[in-house]
C-alpha cells in the first residue's frame, strides 16, 4: 500500500505554521491504526511533552527513533487517530520508497526552538536561516 499523509489544515505555506525541535522520548508500534506501520510517539519540546501518530515504521524499528531529534508542525491542532490524540505534525518527506523520512537538525540543538523566517526577499517567499 503506498504512503499516504494524514495532515490536518496546514496554512497556505509550511512556513506559515509553527515548526519546533522535539526530541522522541518514546516510540511504540500503533497496532490500532488501520494505516500499515504507524508510530505512536511522545515529543519533549523542552517544555512539554507532545504526542503524535506518524507512518514512521515504514522505515524505521520503534527502538532507533527514541533520541532523535526531529522537526514538529505545532499549531495544527490535534487530530484522533484510533482513538490516540496526536498533537503535533511530526515532518518528513518521502523516501524511495514513498514512506517518510524524518527531518531534522544536523545536531543536537535545544529543543522547542523553532524554525526561523526571515524576510529580505521583498514581497516573495521567507528565507529561512
């Protein structure tokens, strides 16, 4: 079965949204999703936990995910998933073999910073630095 999102509203542009450094704290398999590999997650933000339902087994053993850092829309609001209430849009982008691969800081940085705009393109898109 191929990938598919499940995204609540997203804003016009990814970057309209609010996207922070979590890192997973837990990883287990999500037997009630009725979506092949799904992952519930718990999030430490730096200053609270999150949860998040995520297609993350596709490519990765529950076990190499507790520790990462990873990317998290935050302001989507929270959508249920078999009954799990997933917070944050945790992100990534397709991989070979259409299953998601996460997206995150190249190293550790301190979590709940979020992703920075900046102008200095006149009318068009942000830049992010």
């Amino acid at each position: 079965m191929p990938y598919r999102a499940i995204v609540p509203a997203m804003a016009d542009t990814p970057l309209s949204n609010t996207i922070q450094v979590g890192r997973i704290r837990e990883a287990a398999p999500f037997e009630e999703a009725r979506t092949p590999g799904m992952v519930k997650l718990e999030i430490d933000l730096g200053d609270e936990p999150v949860r998040s339902a995520a297609q993350l087994g596709l490519n990765y053993e529950t076990g190499e995910l507790v520790g990462r850092q990873v990317l998290c829309v935050t302001d989507l609001g929270t959508v249920s998933i078999a009954g799990f209430e997933s917070q944050v849009l945790t992100v990534g982008v397709p991989g070979e073999d259409g299953g998601p691969v996460l997206l995150a800081p190249d190293r550790d940085v301190p979590l709940g910073g979020t992703l920075r705009r900046e102008g200095g393109h006149g009318d068009r898109s942000p830049s992010i630095w």
